[in-house]
C-alpha cells in the first residue's frame, strides 16, 4: 500500500520490490531524470529573472526556431543522463541524429527518448510547458546502442512520463503498472505522491484542438468536433472546449478530469497527409500512459501503440484521451474515411 506523500525515490523502490530479478539499473535511470527535472523546473520558475528566455538564432530538425530554454532543457538531460552507466543511447526532439552513449562512459541496457521542452513556444507568455520521456531496452547486439533501439514501437516500452511545470512541477510516470503522479515540495527538494493511481474517467466533458485548423482536417474530424458541440444531456454535450496549446498542459489536465484531444491530420497537401505531433517523443510516451490509466490513443487509423517506426522524426496524428471519447472518435472517422 502506497502512502500520499512518500517520495518518488521511495515509489521507484517499491515497485523495484515486485520483480525480483531486477538490477536497479532503470531505478537510477528514473532518479538521474528526476535530478534534471530538478534543475530544469529551477530555470523555468525564474525565466523572466536571467537570460534564458528568447531564440538562440539556431534552428532545429524540424527547421523550427530554437529557444534558449530549449537548448537548456536538451543540455541538462543529456549531461544528467550521459555518464550513469544506464543507457546505451538517446535521442531528442531537439537534435538531428540519436547519440550513443560514448565509449569512455559506462553503457547500460536502456534507450531514452526525450522532448525536453513541450510547448515552448509559450515559454514567454508564462504559460505552463513540460518534459516528455519513454523508455526501451536494448535490442542490439553488442554494448553500444544503435537506431534500431531507437525505432520500438510504444506497446514495448519499459517506462514512459512527462514533467509539467506549471503552478507546481509534478512528474506523472508509469512503468507499466498504473500511473502515478508526485509534486516537487521546493521545501524539501522532492517529488511527493500527490496523485496515486490515476485513472482517466470513461467519458470526459472537454474537448482540446486547435479549431484554427479545422478547414485542413478530414471529414470525420470535423464532423466529430460539430457533433461535441450539440446538446445531448446523455452523454454530457455540449463539451467545453479548453485549448491551451501546450500538449503537456492539455493532456494532464484531460488525464485527471476526463476529455479528448485531438490533433488531427494537416491535409493542406491531400498527396502527403501527416500529423505534426511526434510519435517518439511525445504521441507514443503519452499514448503508454493514457492506456496504463484506462484511455486510449489513436490516429484513426491505428492504435499509436501499435505504430512502428520507421524514422526518429516521425510525425503522426494524435486523439488521445477518454476512451469513449476516443471510440467515438474513431467511429466517426471510419465512417466518413474516403
């Protein structure tokens, strides 16, 4: 039994304790990220007090502009993560090709995956932003990591979560066991259980989507959106629409209250349909979570879960939430596919 309150040192030992034949490795890999989370929720509580905020001038893989928060949140996972002896490989968001761990380092059995900074784009507005991370054992041969470790579908992964700061910093994490989320008490240094075993309720009232792009969606999207917003006291419509634009941000607050976010297919070009969202780094990561709470995550056509990949950059559609809400979605797609 659980204690509201313990610590997330405590909580990772614990369910350490419910398989016998474990090394520790992905305890001290969990607990070099929650030091990076430490330090990065630091940075981003005094943003507006030192030099962090604004662009680099550099771009990034996606040719977006990198700000300097960005760059931050990349260098202090990866220096926090390079040297434990846990890993064999990363990749970021944030940069072009995946990163063996080097030779003069110890190497592990475990890949991180990683988006150091969702919703960056509203770092100077003071809007909440997170961290994104999955998890994989090594499937290569030999000690060093390679792509192929990279490239696992999310059904397979190991441990998957976000950090969210906001009004507090929570971590929100899941090893396969369920979903629990732990506040950082600035106090005492620590992340705290504030949040034990959470499930997304079955049906949710909320909506999340950028409508901005509605005229670029599918036929399905668009009918589904119409269909929330009519009234139907059964199944709780109207749904309140609450669009923040921070992923990290929408999910979390659809993870505890129920709801349905949508980031459907941009179909401006008919002959190349594509999300915008990543699958390694943020569809996938949160896709494990949402499903070990009792949601589901799709993108119409096919369980995230169940993606391969076949690229570090891959971009896909996203509906992720409450699992009724996303059936419906799901039928309302079908039926207007093609």
């Amino acid at each position: 039994m659980l204690n509201k309150g313990m610590s997330i040192q405590g909580h990772i030992v614990e369910q350490e304790r419910k398989h016998p034949n474990a090394s520790g490795s992905l305890t001290g890999l969990l607990m070099d990220l929650t030091y990076a989370a430490k330090v990065i929720s630091r940075e981003v509580n005094k943003a507006g007090l030192v030099d962090v905020l604004g662009m680099t001038g550099d771009k990034n893989v996606h040719g977006e502009e990198v700000k300097k928060l960005d760059e931050y949140a990349n260098d202090k996972i990866f220096n926090a993560m390079d040297h434990g002896g846990h890993l064999c490989i990363m990749a970021s968001e944030e940069m072009e090709e995946a990163v063996p761990i080097p030779d003069y380092y110890p190497k592990g059995k475990y890949v991180l995956l990683f988006d150091p900074l969702d919703g960056s784009s509203n770092i100077d507005a003071n809007v909440s932003i997170g961290t994104i991370f999955s998890i994989h054992r090594k499937i290569s041969d030999g000690n060093d990591g390679k792509l192929e470790d990279c490239l696992q579908k999310g059904s397979i992964q190991v441990a998957a979560g976000y950090l969210i700061y906001g009004s507090s910093t929570m971590l929100v994490y899941t090893t396969g066991q369920g979903v629990n989320g732990f506040t950082l008490d600035p106090s005492v240094g620590e992340f705290l259980l504030s949040h034990q075993d959470i499930r997304i309720p079955e049906r949710g009232r909320i909506y999340s989507a950028n409508e901005g792009n509605a005229k670029f969606w599918d036929a399905g999207s668009k009918r589904y959106v119409e269909y929330l917003k009519e009234k139907d006291a059964e199944t709780g419509r109207p749904y309140s629409l609450r669009y923040i634009g921070s992923l990290v941000a929408d999910f979390h607050r659809n993870l505890l209250y129920g709801g349905i976010f949508l980031y459907p297919a941009d179909l401006k070009d008919p002959s190349k349909p594509k999300g915008k969202l990543r699958l390694l780094y943020e569809a996938s990561p949160l896709a494990f979570i949402v499903e070990q709470a009792g949601g589901l995550a799709t993108t119409g056509d096919e369980d995230i879960l169940d993606i391969q990949p076949e690229e570090l950059h891959q971009k896909v559609p996203l509906i992720i939430g409450s699992k009724t809400d996303v059936l419906e979605y799901k039928s309302f797609y079908s039926e207007n596919k093609g």
